[in-house]
C-alpha cells in the first residue's frame, strides 16, 4: 500500500508540474549560458549521456533497484508451496538486499572514481593561507559541491562541521 501511495504522489507532483509549465509558457526562458550547456549535451555519445545520468541520479537508482528486486524476489520465491508469506517475505528482502549491496558498492566505486579525479560532490583546490600575513604560501582546501542549496544542511546537526560541510 505505501509503495502504491508513494508512486500516486510522485505522479501526480509530475502531472502537476507539467499541467503548470503547459499554462506558463513564459516561464521556461532560457539564457545563453543555458543553451550553450544543452548543445554541449547534445554533443556527447549516448553512453556518455547515460554515465552522466546514472552519476547524478545514482542513489535514486539504488533506491530503485531495491523496488525492483523486492519485486523480483517475491515473485520468484512466491512459487515454491512449501513456504509460509512470512518465510517467503523474508527470502525475498535477503535476495533483494544482496542485489542491493552490490548496487551500493558499484555506486561507493563511482563516487570513488569522481573523487579520485576531483570531479563530483568533492573537489580539492589551492587557496591562500589565511594565517600566512605574506600572502605567498598556497594550502589545499576540500570543498563539496551541493546540486542546491541547503542540500548538507542535516550534516551541521550531526557532525562537528565546518561551514563547507567537511568535518573538522
């Protein structure tokens, strides 16, 4: 039931969305700078479109892999007549779980390629010392990128963090 109550409202935030944008056409102006980014988008390869979109959408993927295999499981262990709902259910979440660390661990390897090359959530730049009164000397900093604002604003209430998000 709450699976089904969780799609109805997505769908309907979508239908609502669109119906606005249909009755608001003014509103989808778009600046130069913007359609620059749509032709260097339309430029790139298929694959790379898709790697794109599978790392900025990765954890609605692992979320939706785990719906899938949840799915998957129960439907497959609903054949066997030997087993209670209970037993059954229980079977389907353990194959659906180890679908789901593999996922995740694909996705760990992801984040962890974007971090090796500086690109991502987390990128590491040369900026000046604030406690050298010469100005001349140059420290590396970490500094995370956030898709909006207010994106890590959860990351202040749990951890002793800086303003930038990182842990001091």
């Amino acid at each position: 039931m709450s699976s089904g109550t969780f799609s109805a409202i997505i769908a309907a935030d979508s239908y609502s969305r669109s119906y606005e944008r249909a009755r608001h056409p003014e509103n989808e102006y778009t600046d130069s700078q913007q359609t620059i980014q749509q032709q260097i988008e339309a430029q790139k390869s298929s694959l790379q479109r898709a790697q794109d979109w599978a790392s900025d959408n990765r954890y609605s993927i692992v979320f939706g892999s785990w719906v899938l295999a949840m799915g998957t499981s129960l439907g497959i262990v609903g054949r066997n007549p030997y087993l209670s709902g209970q037993q059954k259910l229980v079977q389907a979440r353990v194959y659906a779980q180890g679908l789901t660390i593999a996922i995740v661990i694909a996705s760990l390897a992801l984040e962890a390629k974007d971090a090796g090359k500086g690109s991502g959530r987390w990128e590491t730049v040369k900026v000046l010392d604030p406690n050298d009164p010469t100005h001349k000397n140059m420290i590396e900093k970490k500094i995370h990128h956030e898709k909006y604002a207010g994106e890590d604003q959860w990351m202040g209430e749990f951890c002793n963090c800086a303003s930038n998000g990182v842990p001091d």
